[in-house]
C-alpha cells in the first residue's frame, strides 16, 4: 500500500516495513523512528547504513547477531539504541524487511 512520510509517496505493507528499497533515505528513516519512539543520531544512522548494506549485499536482512559479529556493535549497545526489539526496530528504521524469526 502506498503511504506518505517525509513528504514522500512510498510503499510499505500492513505491519508498515517499506517494501522498496530504493524508496528509503535519511528524511524517512528520520519519520520511522519518530514513529517508533526515536530520534536518530549518527551512532544510530551508523547501525542503519550497516543493515542497509548487508541487506544489499546479501539480500536478507541481518539479525541482532549478524549486526553484532559482521557490523561490530555490541548487543548492549544495540539494545540502548533501539530498545526492547532492536533487530526490528533496526530493520524497519533502515527500511528493510523484518527479521526472519522476528515477531
């Protein structure tokens, strides 16, 4: 379905993770963590661009383990940023899909 945020037109399903990636930039990433609770700073755009990458690269999205031992954040750290659910809050912040395994 089609949605507006940051101004934008942009396609997201019914849990509302933005289903093109090209669609994404820093402007909606910005909206999505209002949305969520957060305001981003570069530490949390650092953790964003690295799901971004490796979701490019590798065409799943990463887990909370993969972000930690490929992207070197700590889980602490991750949990501080995006608390409680933070593989899914990275990932629908970063405008990928969610986790397989994520509830």
């Amino acid at each position: 379905m089609l949605v507006t945020i940051a101004g934008r037109q942009v396609h997201v399903n019914d849990e509302g993770f933005l289903t093109e990636f090209d669609e994404w930039d820093e402007a909606i990433a910005a909206e999505l963590a209002a949305d969520i609770g957060l305001t981003l700073t570069p530490e949390h755009l650092e953790v964003v661009r690295f799901v971004r990458g490796d979701y490019r690269a590798h065409g799943t999205t990463p887990t909370l383990r993969r972000v930690t031992t490929a992207g070197g954040f700590a889980t602490k750290r991750l949990f501080e940023l995006f608390p409680k659910k933070p593989a899914k809050k990275m990932s629908y912040v970063a405008g990928v899909p969610k986790p397989i395994g994520c509830v």
